[in-house]
C-alpha cells in the first residue's frame, strides 16, 4: 500500500523474473539485514540442534523412503484416507485446480452463513489466492498466525513459509500494529508487540464458529489430520469453532500414524531448530463434544499429479515445507522470498512452482541457484534440488529451442556453431588455428591482450587478458621430450 | 455434485498416470515393511538418567517442575495451586477426586469446576486447569495428550492461562518412537506439547505465551516401583 510500485507480486502468472524481482531487495539494505539476521538465528539453531541428534542421517533417509513410498502409491494412501475421514464423520472434497478449491470453500462457508472466517497459517491458501477470493464473496478473514496478522494488516507479502514475516522488523511491526490497531502508544518491543496480537484475537477465537486450516499431514491409516505450531492459535482454530476447513495439497498424505515418528522428529529442528515445537495437534473426523462437529478437507491437485509422471522432478513432492533449504541458501540470503514471484521461495520454490505451472510461468526459477548442494544437505527428506534444477532448465532450454525466434538467438547460434566444432576433431584443430591467427593480431609487444572489439570488450573493459601460449596443449604434448614421461 | 464426482476422478486418473497405479495392491504393503527404519528407537538411558533429562528440557522451556512420591501427590497439587496465586480452576472429569480434596483446599478458598460439559464462556473464566497425560517423551521434552477423561477435552487445555500436568515417572520414555510403541490403536485425538505456547515471528526473538496457557507446571510423580514392573 505504502509502496505500491515496489509491491512484490507473489502469483506466478505475472511475477517479473527472478533477476528483475530480485532487485528492489539487493538495492534495499535494511531488507537484506532483516532477512540475514533472521536466517542466521535458524541456522545456527538448526545446526546446534541437528548436531546433536546421532541419527541424524538415518532419520533423513528413512524420512525421504516414507515420502517417496506415499507419492509412488498415492492414488491409493488417498482414497484410504477418503474412506477412513468419512468413516470419522468428515467429508472429503476434490479440488483439481486453484478456482475449484476456493469455490468449494466459498460454498461451505456460505451454507455456514459465515461472514467471518479464522485462519491457520497455511501456504496452501495463499497458493490458490483464497483470501481475496472470499473477501470478495462476503466473507471476512482473519488471519491468526502472528507472522500472517502482520503481514495481513501491513499489507505486507509473505517471504518465508516458516516465518513468513521475517523481512520484517520490529519498528515495521510496531507500525503497522499502532495504525491498524489504534494502539498509538505501542512499544516495539517484541513481548507488548506479541500480547497486542493476544489481544486482538482472543474475541476473535471465541466469536467466530468457523476457521480454515492447512495441513501437514494426512493420515490415510486414520484419516487424521497433524497441524504443526507454535503460538496454540492452531489449536484454538481447531478446538472452538463449530465448522473446521481443512485444505491439503495431495501429497502431503503418509501412511500410518507411526510414520510421525520420523516426521516429527525431523520437522520442528529444520524448521526452527527446536527438539519439537510447542503444539502439534492431530484429529481424526469429528469427535462427540470436542471440537468443531463440522469437518471438511479439500484436497487440492492445481498442477501437483503432473509432477509425478517424471521420476526425478517426483521427489518434488516429498517436500514437508520445513524451509530449511531456503534458510541454507546463499542465494535466497542475499534476495530474500520475494523475487521468486511465489509463495514458494528459495530452492524449493525454485524447483515447485514452475512445476505447479505446468513450466509455463516462472522458467527464470530453475537458474536462481549457484548450484552449491546446501539445499540438499539439508533436506530432511532428501530432496536432491540440484538435480531437479539441472532438469527443469533443461526441460527450459528445450522449450525455448522449439520457439522459432530462437534460431538467430546469438546465445543458441554460438553453441550451435560451439557444438558442431566439438564433435569433430579436424574442424576444432582448423578453429583453432585460425583463432590464433586472429588473437595475434590483438595481442600487444608485453605479450598482453589490451582491447578486443564487440563482444570481446566487455572483457578487456574491465581487466586485460593474457596473449596465447606459442604452443597448444596439444602442440606441447605431441612435441614434448619422451624421457619426461 | 456430478462436478464434484468428475474432479475427483480427474485427479485420481492423472495421478494412476504419474504413478502407474493407483489402487491397493501386495506389493504396496511389502514396499512399506521394506522402508528403511535405521533411526534410533529405544534409548540407552537409565530410568533416573531419562526422567532428569526430561525435567532438564521441560526446564529449557521455561516449565516448572516439581517431583514428589505417589504419597504426597495431594499435597504437592495444593501446593502448587496455592503458589500460581490463583483461585478458579477447571479440571477434566477423570482426574481421580483424591487430587482436588485436601483439608488446605478450604483454608485458601480454591474453586475447582469438573468439566461436566462446562461452556467455552466458563472454560475461558478459569485461571488455571489441572490434567494427567498420556506420555513424556525425555527427548525433547514433550508431553502427549490423548484427551482421555483423564486428561480433558482439548479446550480445557487452551483457554486457562495456567496448566499444572500430572506426569507419572512411569509413563516417561526416552525416545519419540518409544511414544509410539506405546500406542496400541492409533489415537484420534492427539496433542504433543512442548513447552507453553511461543512465536519467534517478530526478529526471531523467542517470546513465551501467545494464545495458548503461557505457564506450564508439571507434577512429575515418582512411581519407580511401577516403572521397574514395566521395564
């Protein structure tokens, strides 16, 4: 609002790519220390953290094996967890795409009469646009996540999916708490910023009799839901209303309850480097005079089945949205979430949401990364990201191959000429000397390359280069005395 | 509806097509008995050495934790009660009724309502709720409710600001997975908390008590001769 012109737009369909968005935040420097600090306190919890568990690697690796098992029966571990919902006394719906979800959600709410609705963090909502959707349909909405609550009155995007307020800092909250609350004499000190939210919502909680929740997991043994938090407002969104809505991506199923045994284990000390968050929660259906009597999930496809056709962007969905890889990433450090155009950022997002698009938005993700592996040494399911981005700029570079104005591209020109060279022996040789022909000529008496024209120049701008050696490689080895062998 | 039918074919169709299947089969459930399960189920800790680590992480969490003997569970309760400086208490109806009646009850004028179907609106007026628990994980210090009579429906406790569990020496284990072997059938109903609520979303700074109780005291009772039977 403050900024329009700066306004990050986190739907992927329009976003400006990555090195446009990235921008605004590498020439913004209290946006990159907010970023940098709050990543620097998770990782060094993590570490500290992780270091201490032996197992460590164990856990990873059969935390990866689960994942990877419910995706390659998915189809099945869903409609288990179909069956055993509606045998609890839940009601299971399908959403294929973003506008499906939000309809049937806008539909329950209106049989509800609800003209108000509490909210659990959930990333998949703001994947499908949901806030907007009902405010427009009628329904008010109240986010109650603290980091949602700032990011919802400050209009504000999110850049994290663990702490998605994070380019956020103290006298920003305390700003935008002061104007939107009227509490104009509002210290920025964390704990009164904190008990300001308390406050705001504690009515909030006890009035409105329907919320809508995300999930981290689906049992399909059960048919029970986990939601993992820290602040209780999960909990009070899941114990006090009279209808509950739950909307999950379909991937997030496991097979059994004990699967949580690794699940929990690796979830909350990648996530925010604690033994184990404050509350967990799991429900099953609907219980006799315990909680909402009204239970409904959705479960939402919106481009996640196309994914698992190709076996190595599959691993993809084992992701349990711990954001550990955003937090190791060099890259996202300097740019923070909002240049990836996504409510999914940093390498995961990097490698998800051009896949959710059908790879027909966002292709500039797949090369937002050096590459370095730190993504994947942290996953604690092992995602190998690295190896997903290769793919998936492959699978870019092949698409922009079949577009025809890429003929005369000077980029696929140069290496299709580079390709035809390479693959034959005397065209190389005959390339070569040629170019060194055409090197003396540029090559000063010191034996230094001073100024190339055209291209060359945006080197020898900048830095001189050293002339060619009399011999090639090649030369020297053909010619070099055999007693040095 | 018909729509409703179509989109969940549609999306069954597409993902029998990335998978290659999508129905239930043998090789299904021989894939998930082979899954790798290396991690650490049983922990080497002795019983005193896993029930100090539990007061020890309770303790990082910013909980307090008294110990006391089967024999002195009472009067511990009481005083704990008459220490949180509080008078309105909620407690579930099966927490066994030698907890809540001790002569010093009357003395320091506690009220304590049994939650025969209490409303939210009364639930909301106590200042403080006493329950048992199902397990204690050492671990990570974390304390499982499966909302038995025992230990309350889940709104009893969230609302009061104040929660003192009663956590028997005897159901602390080492390991999460020890927690889920005692789990005969999977539990509909589940809480794990550790520590009182908390955020970090403002500077990453850790602030204790956001909207669920902000204080969380635990009576661990010392019922060793229990758990030697168990072990």
């Amino acid at each position: 609002m403050s900024h329009a012109a700066n306004h990050p737009v986190l739907d992927p369909t329009i976003a400006p790519p990555f090195p446009v968005a990235a921008l605004p935040v590498l020439r913004n420097p209290q946006l990159r220390k907010n970023v940098a600090h709050a990543i620097d306190v998770i990782q060094a919890k993590r570490a500290k953290l992780v270091n201490e568990k032996t197992d460590w690697q164990a856990l990873r690796e059969a935390g990866s094996a689960i994942r990877a098992h419910a995706l390659d029966h998915l189809g099945a571990y869903l409609e288990e967890f179909e069956t055993r919902c509606t045998d609890a006394g839940g009601h299971v719906h399908w959403a294929a795409d973003a506008a499906e979800a939000r309809q049937i959600i806008l539909d329950l709410l209106r049989q509800e009469n609800a003209s108000e609705v509490i909210k659990i963090k959930t990333m998949t909502s703001a994947e499908i646009q949901l806030n907007p959707f009902l405010e427009a349909g009628g329904v008010g909405v109240f986010e109650t996540d603290l980091a949602e609550i700032i990011l919802q009155l400050g209009d504000e995007e999110p850049s994290h999916i663990v702490v998605p307020a994070l380019h956020v800092n103290r006298s920003q909250v305390r700003e935008i708490f002061a104007r939107r609350m009227g509490l104009e004499n509002l210290s920025d000190d964390p704990h009164a910023l904190t008990a300001a939210a308390r406050t705001y919502l504690r009515q909030k909680f006890l009035k409105i009799p329907t919320a809508i929740s995300g999930a981290n997991f689906l049992i399909a043994e059960t048919g029970a839901v986990a939601i993992v938090e820290s602040e209780g407002n999960g909990r009070m969104c899941l114990t006090l209303p009279r209808t509950m809505i739950t909307l999950a991506g379909i991937e997030k199923v496991l097979p059994r309850f004990q699967d949580l045994e690794v699940m929990l284990q690796v979830l909350a000390r990648s996530a925010t480097g604690e033994r184990m968050n404050p509350y967990t929660s799991l429900w099953t259906g609907v219980t006799p005079g315990d909680g909402p009597q009204n239970f409904h999930v959705v479960l939402l496809d919106n481009g996640r089945s196309s994914i698992l056709s190709h076996p190595v962007e599959r691993q993809t969905l084992k992701c349990i949205r711990c954001a550990a890889c955003m937090n190791a990433c060099p890259v996202y450090r300097q740019t923070g979430g909002h240049a990836y155009g996504s409510v999914y950022p940093g390498p995961i997002g990097a490698i998800l949401t051009p896949q959710l698009m059908q790879m027909q938005h966002a292709q500039s993700l797949p090369y937002a990364s050096s590459l370095c592996g730190a993504c994947y040494e942290v996953c604690p399911v092992k995602i190998n990201i690295p190896e997903v981005l290769l793919d998936l700029r492959a699978q870019v570079v092949n698409q922009e191959r079949k577009q025809g104005g890429r003929f005369f591209d000077p980029m696929y020109l140069g290496l299709r000429i580079a390709n035809l060279l390479f693959s034959r022996a005397w065209l190389f040789h005959a390339a070569q000397w040629m170019g060194r022909i055409g090197i003396k000529l540029f090559t000063g008496k010191d034996g230094w390359i001073h100024s190339l024209p055209s291209i060359g120049a945006k080197w020898t701008q900048t830095r001189d280069l050293r002339g060619l050696p009399s011999q090639t490689f090649h030369q020297w080895w053909a010619a070099r005395p055999k007693e040095a062998k | 509806m018909n729509e409703a039918v179509q989109s969940r074919e549609r999306i069954l169709n597409r993902i029998r097509i990335g998978t290659g299947s999508a129905t239930q089969d043998a090789a299904q459930a021989a894939a998930y008995a082979a899954l790798p399960r290396g991690y650490i189920r049983h922990g080497l800790r002795s019983a005193d050495e896993c029930l100090a680590l539990m007061i020890e992480r309770l303790r990082e969490y910013d909980a307090e934790v008294v110990e006391c003997t089967p024999e002195a569970l009472a009067d511990t309760i009481t005083a704990q009660l008459a220490a949180s400086g509080k008078h309105k208490f909620v407690a579930p109806p099966g927490v066994p009724s030698e907890w809540l009646v001790t002569p010093a009850w009357k003395i320091t004028g506690f009220e304590c309502d049994i939650d025969h179907g209490l409303t939210t609106a009364e639930i909301e007026q106590a200042e403080g709720v006493m329950t048992g628990a199902f397990c204690g994980i050492a671990d990570s210090g974390t304390i499982v409710l499966h909302h038995s009579a025992a230990e309350g429906r889940r709104v009893l406790t969230l609302l009061p600001d104040w929660h003192l569990c009663i956590l028997r020496a005897s159901q602390v284990v080492e390991t999460l997975p020890e927690y889920f072997d005692r789990c005969l059938q999977p539990p509909a109903l589940v809480t794990w908390i550790s520590g009182p609520s908390a955020t970090a979303d403002i500077e990453m700074t850790r602030i204790k008590g956001v909207h669920g109780p902000r204080f969380l005291h635990v009576i661990l009772v010392l019922d060793q001769s229990e758990r030697l039977t168990l072990n």
